[in-house]
C-alpha cells in the first residue's frame, strides 16, 4: 500500500499547497502517524504531484542496500520508468545481498 493510500484510509485529507504537505484534520494524528509522515514525506509529494499531473517531480528510486535518492522525472514515462526500475528492496533482498557480498570477501 503506498503511503498517501495509508494515510487516506487512516482518515485524513492529504493536500499539496505550495509544495508543502497539509494533512487534515492535523490535530488528530498520532506521535506515530507524525513519524510515519515525515519519514515517507518525499514519496507522498511524489504520489500528489503525479497524480496532479504535475511535473517535473522528484521521484523516490532505491539501490540494492535501500538507500534511496531523489531522481526529478520530467514526463510521466520517465517517471514510471524510474518506479519500475528501482523499486524498493525487501529486507529479505537487502540481506541476502549482504551474504552476497560477505562471501566476496573471503
């Protein structure tokens, strides 16, 4: 589930107004809700502003460890290109990839 789904089905309004995040009604989120936000903020401006048509956007793409890093997409191709090809990994990859790497090593 994306995180602006997430925070939608939680039952607050989410909004881009001059590129900032407005949730309503604030005053009802949780100290977790708040975290959750400010640590998924960049992916839910992506989420708005694709959804708005709004280009260009800065999209949220990941390497192999999950490190991720924003890429400005400027069409909507580009910006489904970048989703597709750097999803982000599973825990479960990112582990193995360490046992990959570990073994390299010896």
């Amino acid at each position: 589930m994306s995180a602006l789904l997430k925070i939608k089905n939680a039952g607050f309004d989410v909004a881009l107004e001059a590129g900032n995040l407005v949730i309503t009604p604030f005053s009802r989120l949780s100290e977790q809700q708040l975290k959750y936000l400010k640590e998924h903020k960049a992916e839910i401006i992506q989420e708005l502003k694709m959804a708005n048509n709004d280009y260009p956007v800065e999209i949220v793409v990941y390497n192999r460890m999950g490190d991720s890093f924003l890429v400005t997409a400027e069409t909507p191709e580009r910006a489904a290109f970048l989703l597709a090809a750097n999803p982000k990994p599973t825990a479960a990859a990112i582990e193995a990839l360490k046992k990959e790497l570990e073994n390299c090593h010896d």
